[in-house]
C-alpha cells in the first residue's frame, strides 16, 4: 500500500514538472522515457488501477489509461487469464462508482478502453459485455453512460481498424447485426418516451387561420390525414437532462445507421421519432422565447434544441445515402420523403409575420446544410425510384425545392442548391436519352419548372434584379481553382442555364436573347453620348444615378455575354439547320457589338468615374469578342454547308469580325482586350480556316505589323498568339478543297518570309555568338532568345497534329533558325534559363517534326547534347541551379526518351551512349 502511495506522489510530481512551462524539451524527454519504461513492466497496471481510484489529477489519470490501452491492443496475448479476469471486472466497477464526477474526456476514454477489452474478448471470455451495456441504457441513473458505451462500441467494433483479422471483423460485424433488433428498439423506446412525457405538458396553441391551406398539399403527401395531425403537434420543451439523453441517442442512431444495412428492424415508429426530433431544427419559436426571456439559460436551450434537429437530420441523411434498398423497405423510404417533404414546406411557408428568406435565416446554418444534404441525396440517390409512384408529386417537390433555393441566405447555400438542379437537369437528360420515344411527355411534365428556373436564374446573375446581393460578392481574391468568388457565381449560374438550354433550346433561347437585346441597345446607344474633348473623346454621361445605372446595365450585359457563349455548342451538329436562324441572329448581333466596340474606340475614352466605367466598357468589349470565339464551330459547320453555293452571307460576318479585331492589335490596348482579340483571330485562322483570310486587307495590315520591326512589340502573350494565328492562316489545309487547290507553293514561299521576318535579329546572334558578352550585351541577347524561341515553338506546337504538308512547310521556314539554335547552345551552357528555353524548343521540335528533321541533322543535334552534357556540367546543373537546372536536365532527358522511344532501326547506334550518360554521369549524382 505505502509503496504505491509513494508511487502516485512521485507521478503526480513528474506530470505537474512535465506538463509546467518552465520544463526544458531535455527534461520532458526525461520524464517520456521514465514513463515509458515503467509502462512496460510486467504488473504495471495494478499500479494503475490503484492511481485512477486514488488520484485526482487528469495528467495521471489520462497516463493511467493510456498504459492499459497500451495493454490491450498490443500486449494482450501475453497477459495471463487470471490477470484479464481482474481487469476486465476492476474496470467496469471503477467506471460505475466515478462516471458521475469524472471530467468527460476521462470518462469517454475509460469507455474506450472497456470497449478495446470487448473487441478483443466478446464474446468468449467476456460475455457479459454487451449485456452490461444494455443494461446500463435500461436504468434511468445510467441511461446516459450505457449511450456512451453504446456509441463507442458501434465505433470500435462495426468499423474498426486494421490491427483486426478479417475473420474476426467478420464475427464482431456478425454479433453486433444480432444486437440491432434490440438496440434500436430501446432508443426507439428512450426518444419516445422523453417525446411524449413533455409533449403532454406541451401548452397547445390556438389553432393559425393559416392552418387550412397547409393541410391539403400535406394530405396528399402523407397519405393520412392523421399522419400530417401527429406531425403537427406543438413541439415540447425538453429539460436539460432529457435533451441531453436524446442529444446522445441520436448520436448512437447516427453511427449504427452507417453501418446497418436498411431493412425492416429499423421501424416506421423509429423514423416518426426521428423525424419529431428533426422538427426542433425549424421550430424557430423556440429561438424566440429564449431572445423574449432573455435570460442566457433560456437562450443556451433555444441552442440545444437547434441541435437536437441537426442530429436528427444526419440520422435520416445516413440512411438516405444508402443506394441499396431492398423491396419492404421501399414503402418506409417514400413515408422519409414525405416526413421531410412536410419539414421543407414548413420552412419554406409564407405568412405575414415571415418572408420565406427571414425565416430562413432565423434556422441554425448547420441545420440549413444538413436539410440541403438531404435534398442533394434525395435527388442524386432516390429520384429515380420515386419518381415512379404515382403519389408522389415531383413537380410540387420542385416548387418546394425552387422556394428553398432562392431564399438561401448565404451564398454557399445557394451554391449547394444549384448543385442540386445540376443534378436535376443531368437525370432528366438522360433519361430522355434513354426513352427517347417519352421524350415530350416528360419535358411537358418539366417544362414550367424548367422555365421559371432559367428565369430565376438569370434575373440571380443580373445587377437589375438582384444589385445588393451581387455587389457583396468578391471580385479581387482567386480561390484554389483560380477564379474569384464572383467568377464561380456566375460559372454555376451559367452551368444551370445551359443544361436547361440543352432540354428545352428553343424556350431557353427565347427567354435569354431579349434580356441581352435589351442591355445591347444600351451599349449601342452610348454613342450619342460620345463628345470629342481637348484630349480626345469623352462620354458625357456624369449624374451619379445615370453612371450607377450604366455600370449595372454594362456588368450584366458581360454576364450575358457569357452567357451566349456558353450555349454556343447547342447550335451545332445535328441540330444546325434546324437551329441556324437562332445562332444567325446571334453572330449577326456579336460581330456588329465587336466592331461598334473597336470604331467608337470605347477602351479609350475618358469617363466620369473612370475606376468602374472604364473597366466595365472594356470587360464588355472583350467579353462581345470571347462569346463570338464561341461561335467559331458553328462558322465553320456554316462555311462547309455554303462555300459552294452563295457564301457572300459569310464571308460578310468574317470580315466584318477581322475589321473588329485588326484595330485591337497594338501594344496600346489594353491586355485584357487584346488577349480576346487575339483568341479570336486564332479560333478564325484554326478552326474556320475559310481560303480567303489572306486576301483580306485587315489580316495583310496585322501581317505587315507583325513583321514591321520598326512597330512597338506586343507584350509576349499577345505576339505569340498572333504570330501562330498568322502561321496557321499560312500552314492549315483550307476545309471543303481538293489537294490540288491549295496553293501550297505561294503559302509556302510566304510562310517562309513571315519565319523570316519574325527570326531577323535572333539569326544575326550567330556571328556574335562565341565572342565574350558585356552583361548589358547579355540580357539583351538573352530577350531576343526569349522571345523569338517562345514564338517559333508555339508555331510548331500548333501544327504538330496537322498533314505532312503544313509541318514540311514549318521545317523548311525554321531551318536555319534551328541550326542557328544549335549553333548558340554551346555559348550558353552556363546559363540554365537561356538552355531550359534552348532544350524547351529542341524538345517541341522533336515531338512534332521528327520525320521533317531527317537522321542526319537529328543525329548532329544529340551528339552536341551528349558532348556538352559532361558529368561537371550535369553536376552544375543539378546540384547548383536549384529548380532551372534540373529542368534543363529533365528536358534534355525527355529528349532523348522520343529519340528512343521512335520505332525502326534509324536511332539505335545512339542506345549505348545514351544508357550510359544515364547510368554512368546523371545516376550517381542523384544516388548522392
């Protein structure tokens, strides 16, 4: 006895020193291998048991159970029987005599060690494990501690770890799913009983005058009038202990539905209680009295029921989540729905004293998104299966949902539930795709919800309709998929429209096109408003309220834009004659939007509050431009469909789009501008490719630009994008022509002047390369690399998919330029960002024009690459220029891996000295 006195008093003073902030890491170290060692002994936990029945510091008691947890899941084997006995008797006595007036941590791991002994000894050696469990839930003083037994064991020994055999997994998951019956039965009983103990005392209030008009929907839904009277009932008021019992049965639902397959134990009386509590979620009366009273007990309660319904809500969401149901639970499931249909329509409920969205608000956000869980399952799992019942009525549970949605008082609550259309809409559609023959009787069942969505939608996005909400969203910050919240706004509204447009084209065309006609004309109308000034034009539109309406009108006309855009595909394919005057009448409309944008030069013109007009106008320019590069598909299906006949009507849009976009092409327009500009310019010379682009004037003027070496350079994004829409107009084959009318020879010729001109001053570099450089010398030597590499890389990058003839063509203009490069690689070996460019091109060139280079030149260009690439050099790149070096050396190994990875014989002689560069220099340095 003295002696483990003795023992707990030296304990307790090594945990007080080791948990004091004075203790120095030496010293806790100390202490960690003290308590390990004394862990280990053989009798350790008498000592143990002896410390939790005497002690009442929580470092000891904690380190106590830490030492038999240690024991059980590790060392268990070894302890002998009569030892197991005594622990497996000392333990449960401990837990009864103290769980009152443990602190709950304590309390909760005690529990987890009696479990860890009954997922090792249930039910051979401890039969009365489960049983005493029951027990404890069965006696009023102990019906909280069996729950926590409960849960616990649900966790440990349904799903637990990997330290398990499967064959044990197995009868642990066996015994349990015996036990279920019983189980559930008396948390049945528990919720029950405390339900109708309070309900009884529950003050009834006076009937609503509303009541009536609420009871038939609910009828229908129900099936009973008297299920819709129970479901009615005031809501009691719980005392502490009681919400607290249901807080943890509800818990233990939770957990043991995850894991119990669905079948006929869980009762129709169980999901009625369950389905009682989940009604504390939008009582907001009882958040009412506690702000009424306002005592802080009474407002702490108004919490606490609050809670009671999000619980509740994730014991139907774990069953809702299961896909497999078998036949007899299928009736129990539609009576779910029901239950919580009624729940839906009693939050979503419109009376004098509420709108819907203040009533909303008035709900515990957790409780919002676990009903929105709900909904989400219930569409993506069950649609399907319920849909087919004839009573129930899926078009009066989407206006329920269409309420719900757009009355979320948050943001991400909006967003969940245009996830859940999303999912709406994608099971529509392909159910249509497969029972095309129902495919009108299902779209008219639709259609009026479908509408009013798009509808609700749309006004959602626009600063007309909805200015309060839209400005709270951030329109600076990017998130991880590097898009603004604002941005994904309107991506996800944008989604919904266009999976409706793909359902019903010509309602959705309908209702769209007038929203952006009208924002349009105002655009259009901005040129009477145009004034020339001193310095150049200015819009003389200056009263605040005149500037706040046209900065709504502009932001919404870009939204619609997008919108357009973003439909562009559905006017394509099979449907493109019977669509085409709709898609006509947009491109007729963007390209006349475009070019008005580019001749009253709206980019440039001074405003009175240039911070948010100027922008705006711009957006919306580049925007018009971005929704017609949409539209490039369908010009090109147009163009296959008339180049034979009268093609007047197209080659009209085409050119009026490239006299929109030539003007943009300077370094003076703003970048924003002039990347959609260019975009465009690439999707006409890439995918329309009509014969005629380079006949027209606009695209000769950007050509003598381009190649104009006394004009300003565009910024580097910009110039790449045109030279390759340049090199393509030159390089693609033109669609709907015979090979005999190509004129690849003319093309040819001045593909190979455009290559020319655009590598004048990097070829020049030659003569100069090897002679000693002047730093000022050599930044400047390093641009012209730079920027001529990234240009004749994207060029080739673009064709490298395209007919022998375009990539020939590429090889011959870019011949010299490449034997330039190899000539330059040596002198710069010792600057890794100019070789990782050098290698970047090299590697470009391999992979599209291997054939063009032929083996001798290819061959010339590996041995430079083996000859430069010594074991010092390599050790340079790898070891001293951080992240550039080893991406040269990453290149250069990508390189050598398409040599040999190319079939046939023409590469092999290279094989041995390249696996020996590989083995012998780059191996070892790594292997360091």
């Amino acid at each position: 006895q003295a002696s483990e006195e003795a023992s707990l008093r030296a304990l307790e003073s090594l945990m007080t020193e080791f948990f004091h902030n004075c203790t120095t890491n030496e010293r806790k170290r100390e202490i960690e291998e003290l308590l390990n060692n004394f862990a280990q002994q053989i009798g350790a936990w008498r000592f143990c048991l002896y410390f939790l029945s005497s002690t009442r510091n929580d470092y000891v008691m904690m380190y106590s159970l830490t030492v038999f947890e240690n024991l059980i899941n590790k060392m268990w084997l070894g302890v002998p029987s009569q030892d197991k006995m005594e622990i497996r008797s000392c333990l449960p006595k401990l837990l009864l005599a103290h769980h009152k007036t443990l602190p709950y941590f304590i309390r909760n791991k005690l529990c987890k060690v009696i479990v860890d002994i009954g997922r090792q000894d249930w039910p051979m050696f401890y039969h009365d494990f489960f049983t005493n469990i029951l027990q404890l839930i069965q006696s009023p003083v102990t019906t909280p501690l069996g729950l926590i037994m409960l849960k616990t064991t649900s966790e440990e020994l349904a799903c637990p770890r990997e330290d398990l055999s499967v064959a044990r997994k197995e009868e642990l998951r066996k015994l349990l799913l015996d036990q279920v019956q019983t189980v559930l039965g008396l948390l049945t009983g528990i919720l029950e009983s405390i339900w109708d103990k309070h309900s009884a005392t529950a003050a009834t209030p006076p009937p609503s005058p509303t009541s009536g008009e609420s009871g038939d929907l609910l009828s229908s839904l129900l099936q009973s009038p008297s299920a819709a009277k129970l479901l009615n009932q005031p809501i009691p008021i719980l005392d502490t202990d009681s919400e607290y019992i249901c807080s943890l049965a509800l818990e233990c639902l939770a957990h043991l539905f995850s894991w119990i397959p669905l079948s006929t134990s869980i009762t129709p009386s169980l999901l009625t209680t369950i389905f009682h509590f989940a009604r504390f979620g939008c009582d907001t009366r009882a958040r009412k009295m506690s702000s009424v009273n306002g005592s802080s007990h009474n407002s702490v309660l108004g919490q606490e029921r609050g809670r009671l319904g999000v619980l509740a809500m994730a014991c139907i969401n774990e069953l809702m989540s299961k896909n497999c149901v078998p036949m007899e639970f299928e009736e129990y499931l539609l009576r779910m729905f029901q239950q919580t249909f009624y729940l839906l329509q009693k939050i979503t409920k419109e009376n004098n004293a509420h709108t819907v969205k203040s009533r909303l608000e008035e709900l515990d956000e957790s409780y919002i998104e676990k009903f929105t869980d709900f909904l989400r399952l219930f569409v993506s799992v069950h649609l399907r299966r319920i849909e087919s019942y004839s009573q129930f009525p899926v078009v009066e549970f989407l206006a329920l949902l269409f309420k719900y949605t757009f009355h979320q008082p948050t943001h991400e609550g909006y967003f969940s539930c245009l996830d859940i259309w999303t999912l709406f809409l994608d099971y529509l559609t392909s159910k249509i795709k497969s029972r095309l023959a129902d495919k009108e009787a299902v779209l008219n069942r639709y259609e009026d919800a479908l509408v009013l969505l798009l509808t609700e939608v749309l006004n959602r996005i626009q600063f007309r309709y909805n200015q309060a909400q839209l400005e709270e969203l951030d329109d600076e910050t990017l998130d991880d998929d590097q898009q603004t919240e604002w941005q994904r706004y309107l991506r996800q509204s944008l989604e919904v429209v266009a999976k409706v447009m793909e359902l019903l084209p010509t309602h959705a065309f309908s209702t769209l096109f007038p929203v952006l006609q009208d924002n349009l004309e105002v655009y259009l109308g901005l040129q009477q408003f145009v004034v020339t000034s001193g310095t150049g034009h200015r819009l003389n539109i200056t009263a605040e309220n005149d500037c706040r309406r046209l900065h709504c009108s502009l932001r919404d006309l870009s939204s619609l834009l997008q919108a357009v855009g973003r439909l562009a595909e559905y006017f394509t394919g099979d449907v493109f004659a019977a669509r085409f005057n709709d898609a006509l009448t947009v491109v007729e409309r963007l390209v006349k939007v475009t070019l008005y944008g580019s001749q009253i030069k709206l980019y440039n013109i001074e405003t009175a509050v240039p911070s948010v007009l100027k922008p705006d106008l711009i957006d919306v320019h580049a925007q018009s431009l971005a929704a017609l590069q949409a539209y490039a598909h369908w010009l090109a299906q147009f163009y296959s469909e008339v180049h034979r006949q009268n093609p007047e009507q197209f080659i009209s849009l085409v050119s009026t789009a490239l006299e929109a976009i030539t003007p943009l092409i300077s370094s003076k327009v703003q970048e924003k501008l002039l990347l959609s500009a260019c975009h465009l310019l690439v999707s006409l010379a890439t995918t329309v490719r009509p014969v005629f682009l380079i006949s027209i004037p606009a695209v000769q003027k950007v050509f003598n630009r381009i190649t104009d070496t006394s004009a300003q350079r565009l910024p580097d994004k910009a110039q790449v994008l045109v030279c390759r829409a340049l090199s393509n107009v030159l390089l693609l084959p033109w669609p709907n022509l015979p090979e005999s009318e190509q004129q690849w020879a003319v093309r040819s010729t001045n593909h190979a002047s455009l290559v020319s001109a655009l590598t004048r001053d990097y070829r020049q570099l030659k003569a100069t390369a090897s002679l000693p450089q002047r730093k000022v010398q050599l930044e400047d030597t390093k641009v012209i690399i730079h920027q001529t590499l990234s240009v004749l890389e994207d060029i080739v990058e673009s064709i490298s998919g395209e007919s022998t003839k375009s990539r020939q063509i590429c090889y011959q203009s870019l011949q010299e330029s490449v034997q330039v490069s190899l000539a330059l690689f040596p002198a710069f070996i010792h600057q890794s960002d100019v070789t990782d460019e050098m290698l970047s091109f090299f590697l470009t060139l391999f992979q599209g024009l291997r054939v063009q280079m032929g083996v001798p030149f290819t061959e010339q260009i590996i041995q430079t690459f083996l000859n430069m690439f010594t074991r010092e050099q390599l050790a340079e790149s790898i070891l001293h220029e951080g992240s550039t070096g080893c991406r040269v050396v990453e290149k250069f190994l990508k390189i050598l891996q398409v040599v040999v990875q190319e079939p046939g014989q023409v590469f092999k002689p290279f094989l041995p000295s390249v696996i020996s560069l590989c083995m012998e220099q780059v191996y070892p340095i790594i292997a360091e």
